[in-house]
C-alpha cells in the first residue's frame, strides 16, 4: 500500500529558503559550541567538588529519563501550537534558568553543587528536547521542498564543526575565565540564538493546523488519546517500524563503541589521553564532510532509498569489528591514534549520512501535523536505550582485558542483524512508494 505524501505546497522560494538555512546553521554553530564547552565546564566543576567518576556522565543519566517522561507532551505540544511560539517559550525558560543557576551556584559546595546543577540540567533537557523536535517538526514552514537535504546537512554540519572545536576551546576558556565565565558565555549564545530564531520565518500552511488549538481544552486523557494517534500512524507505517527495530539495535550496541574507546586505550593500551582526542577528532571530521557532502549533492528524494540506507549500516557495522581488530593488534600510541582516527572518520562518515537520509524521508512522508509526536517518539526510544547499553557495556569491559574483542563481537552481531533485516527493509521501502 503506497503511502499519501504530506502536503508541500506552502509557496517558500530558493532565496528565502537559502536565508532559512543560513540562520538555521548559525543558530546551531552558536548553541552546540556553547553547549558542549559548558557541559565539559559543568563536568570539571563537579569532577573538582565531587571527585566522582560521573561527573562527565551525568547529564547521560538525566537526558534520556527526562525524555522518556516528557514524550506525550512535548510531542503533542509541537503538533498542537505555533512552532514559533514554542521555541520562544523553552528558550526563554532556559535563558531564566541559566540566570537563576549562576546566581545560585555558588551558594552550594562540595556534594552539594548536584543540587542546582540537576535542576538546571533537567530544565535544559526539557528545552533542548523542545528545541530540536520543533526544528523537525518545523522543517516544511523554513525551507521548500527541495531545500530539506540541505537544511538537514548544513545544520549537521554545524554541529559537527562545533564538535572539532569545542574540546580545545573548552579547556582554554575554562583555564581563562574559570566556571562563572562559561556560565556567562551560556547565556550570551542562548540569547543570540533566541535573536537569531525571532529573525526566521515560519511559513504555516493556509489551513493552520494551529487555528484551533487554544479553544481545546487540556486533559490527560486527551493529552494520551492525541498522543495514541500518533503511535498508530506508526504501527501503520512497516517503514518505521522495522527502522525502529534497526535503530535501538544500532545504538545499544554503538555505546559499546562510546564508553569503550576510552576504557581500552587509556586503562587496557596505557596510551595516554592524547590517542583518545585524536579518535574524537577523527569521528567530528568523518561528520562533517559527511555533512557536506550531502550538502553538494542534489536532492533524489526516495530514489535508491535502500541502498542510501543499507550501505552506511553496513560500512558502520564493518568500522566496529575493524576497530577491534586495531585494539587487538600491538600497535604504538601513534599508530593506535592514526589508524584508530580514519576508522572513526569512516565510521562517523557513515553515521552522518545514514541520519540526514532518514530525516529527510521522515520529511517527505509524514504528514506535517504528525511529525511533532513522529521525532519525539522515535528520538525517545533510540536514546532511552543508551542508558541501558552504557550499564551493561561498563561491567563487560570492566570484567575482560580484551576490549577489542567485545567490539569484535559487536561488530559481527551487527552484521548479522543487519543482513537479517535486509529482506524486511526492501520489501517495506517498495510497499510504501507512491
């Protein structure tokens, strides 16, 4: 059964779509850098006080849970109001918490510094979750048809140069301005984001799905039956549903790859920290030429949409089995951050293109007033199991000094997985095209 395209008629031109996708990018250069400087600022502070190995991991922990609880509103929220209107409420919510948090931070010592700091975290994941559904969900109101591989690709790319840029810049400026001048670096990029989004324009269609939405009164039973509605246009859609069982298997097993590249170099290779940033910078490379290069390439739409999906899982699988071959094999410091760092570029590479192919086809084929619940949906269930495959990941490397080969096992368990949903995937794609 063909599925019924949504409808891109709102009349948005290359040029105003062209300034869309500038600010878009700018926008997200300006709060991802901010953001991972001031979570690498947040992890120092508490590492200092605490002296507690989750100090980097805490906002891992608080991330997914506050996902998970908020799915229902916050995907009703964005299919039921002005896009806009949402993004100026949680960005003005976070810019007030990060004022009340540097006002308040200094209050607390030792231990004591979690309790303003989960607060504050919570209050950014609330926002931050907001954030990037509505930016999805928003997609069709910036940009024209044409113009989505490159808004999906150039905000990617933001975010990836963001990545190469922010471990440098964080050390530096925090040995400069200390915590309280990160703090006031926080707000200063929230609020030129906030200025930037007020700048854009938000093309809603002539029949706004928005027009009656503050006449209807807000219970829990209409919050779950209009959340309900959602879940059953995915129960329909066997496209969704086996990428659904291709993607929670893909990133429980890829966390092996997240908390195990640093476990194995530093604590099993004795190489030191400096092979593991190498790795890391490598991985935000492959990102951004990723990005990129999707970026030149013209749009084809669901043309070949299987191999523009299968392809990437295949290579990504392959890079996880290689990269255990490489911590299995004796190599030096050097050789362990040069081999390691092109694996990880080709692996990210990948990744990247993998992601943007999936975005823009959620885009193109689900209905605009379905997309808010569609992204949070799928966004919750894919990182809600990171927390799961983190625990169990920690105690299996912990418990053998041969980490290469668990991501040796990794990477053959993907494989198979991968071959065994090629059948489904294929059969779903020619089912579903129009």
């Amino acid at each position: 059964m063909a599925i019924k395209q949504p409808d891109l008629t709102i009349n948005i031109s290359n040029h105003q779509s062209s300034l869309q996708i500038f600010k878009a990018a700018a926008s997200n250069f300006i709060s991802s850098l901010s953001g991972k400087m001031f979570t690498f600022g947040l992890g120092l502070i508490l590492l200092d006080e605490t002296h507690s190995a989750i100090s980097f991991g805490i906002n891992m922990i608080i991330s997914p849970i506050v996902g998970l609880l908020c799915l229902v509103p916050i995907g009703n929220l964005i299919d039921t109001y002005p896009h806009k209107t949402i993004l100026t409420g949680s960005l003005t919510a976070r810019t007030l918490a990060l004022i009340l948090f540097a006002a308040s931070i200094n209050l607390f010592t030792a231990t004591a510094k979690l309790i303003p700091i989960v607060l504050f975290l919570i209050i950014d994941a609330i926002s931050t979750n907001i954030n990037d559904t509505c930016y999805s969900a928003a997609t069709h109101e910036l940009v024209n048809a044409h113009n989505i591989q490159r808004l999906s690709s150039l905000t990617q790319s933001a975010i990836s140069l963001s990545s190469i840029l922010s471990p440098a810049l964080g050390v530096g400026l925090y040995s400069l301005v200390g915590f309280s001048g990160f703090v006031i670096l926080e707000i200063v990029a929230t609020l030129a984001s906030f200025g930037i989004m007020l700048t854009m324009k938000f093309h809603y269609h002539a029949t706004n799905q928005f027009a009656n939405s503050q006449h209807a009164p807000v219970t829990s039973h209409s919050q779950f039956a209009k959340f309900h509605s959602g879940l059953n246009y995915m129960r329909s859609r066997t496209m969704i549903k086996i990428t659904i069982l291709l993607s929670v298997i893909l990133n429980f097993l890829y966390t092996a790859v997240t908390i195990g590249i640093p476990y194995i170099l530093k604590d099993q290779l004795h190489t030191g920290n400096g092979p593991i940033g190498v790795l890391e910078t490598g991985s935000a490379i492959g990102m951004l030429i990723g990005s990129l290069l999707l970026t030149l390439l013209p749009p084809t739409g669901q043309k070949r949409l299987f191999l523009k999906l299968i392809i990437p899982v295949l290579i990504l699988d392959s890079q996880i089995l290689l990269l255990g071959v490489l911590f299995m094999t004796s190599q030096s410091p050097t050789g362990y951050a040069l081999l390691g760092s092109f694996i990880m570029g080709i692996l990210a590479f990948a990744l990247v293109i993998l992601n943007i192919t999936f975005q823009v086809y959620l885009q193109q084929t689900v209905p605009t007033k379905l997309l808010g619940r569609v992204v949070a949906t799928l966004t919750t269930v894919n990182s809600s199991i990171m927390p799961i495959g983190t625990l169990m990941f920690t105690l299996i490397f912990q418990s053998t000094t041969h980490g290469g080969l668990v991501l040796i096992i990794n990477g053959i368990l993907l494989l198979g997985y991968t071959l065994l949903l090629l059948r489904p995937l294929n059969q779903a794609i020619h089912s579903e095209q129009p």
